[in-house]
C-alpha cells in the first residue's frame, strides 16, 4: 500500500512540476498576447522597450498594433508613430527577428537659417519642444545629403529626445529630417 502512495504522489508531482513549466513557459514567450497596447510604449523607458520587444518577429508586433509606417521605413527597419510627438522604430535581422527598438521624438519646425552642418529651427506652435527652446540647431551630419531645404520650409525631425540647454538649444542625436511643406 505505502508503495502505492509513493508512485502516486510521484506522479503528481511531476504533473505539478509539468503544469508549473507550461505556466512560465506561456508567461513569458513571445506571443501576440503578452504585447501592451503601443501607446503605453511612449510612457516607457527605451531600456524597457528593448526588454519587451527583442526576440518577437516584425508579423507579431503588425498583428497587434497593425501595420508600420511605410514611408518611415527600410528594409529591415520598421517605424510605429506612436503619436504625434512620439515614435516607435524596431530593428531586425535578416531573420525578421527583433533585435534592437527605439523611442523617438518627433517635431516640426520652420527652418530659420541654412549654415554648413546644421539648421536653425523654430518649433511650431503646439510641439512640445517649444516649451524648451524657441530656437534649436539641428545638425545635419550624417543626414540625407539630397535633401534641399530652404529658409521657411517646414521641417520633421526625429530625434533621440534629448535637447541639450543652451541658448540656442541644440539636439542630441538627430536620426532623420524630412520636408513637410515648402
């Protein structure tokens, strides 16, 4: 009979054990079901975001926040706009797997005066980046060497999010600029 209990409570356990695996294993794969709504991204840190994302493959994180911004992306890099000021950009390898992410501020500005290496821009009304500063130089380098812009076009710049004080601002990292409107 003692034996009987033993093998008994032997094969609990282990179905214990089993269920406790299936358990964390479901917990903590990366599954559809286990992305946040992409707003509360913007509310995250991007060390967070990386902890989230890497590892999931670019069709999972489309089937839950729909599809990318074409116009934003490359390749093997895929932009969410978040909102207005703010944008999610993930970036895979040949795979499709997930292996870095990004938080990125976005603006529009006026470009006021056109110098080698940089812009200098007035936000516009509305964007945040104005309570910062009324002007901010924007570097160039290592930005679209056929973009054309002109005094008094308005310009979308992406940037790490940092603004540096000084006076005028200046941008920590800019990742691109695109012509709004001319």
């Amino acid at each position: 009979m003692k034996k009987k209990i033993k093998i008994a409570f032997i094969i609990i356990l282990v179905i214990l054990i089993a269920v406790c695996a299936w358990l964390i294993g479901y917990h903590t794969r990366k599954s559809q079901d286990n992305l946040p709504p992409i707003e509360k991204l913007a509310g995250m840190d991007e060390a967070e975001v990386n902890d989230l994302l890497i590892g999931y493959r670019n069709y999972q994180l489309e089937d839950v926040w729909g599809s990318h911004d074409e116009e934003r992306s490359s390749d093997n890099t895929w932009v969410w706009v978040i909102d207005d000021h703010t944008q999610l950009q993930v970036s895979a390898n040949n795979k499709n797997k997930i292996v870095i992410c990004s938080i990125d501020a976005v603006f529009q500005a006026r470009i006021l005066e056109i110098t080698s290496g940089y812009y200098l821009v007035e936000p516009v009304e509305g964007s945040p980046e104005l309570r910062s500063a009324d002007k901010i130089i924007v570097s160039t380098e290592n930005l679209n060497s056929s973009l054309e812009p002109k005094v008094g076009d308005i310009i979308e710049i992406v940037y790490s999010g940092e603004i540096m004080e000084s006076y005028p601002a200046r941008l920590q990292d800019v990742y691109n600029i695109s012509i709004i409107k001319d």
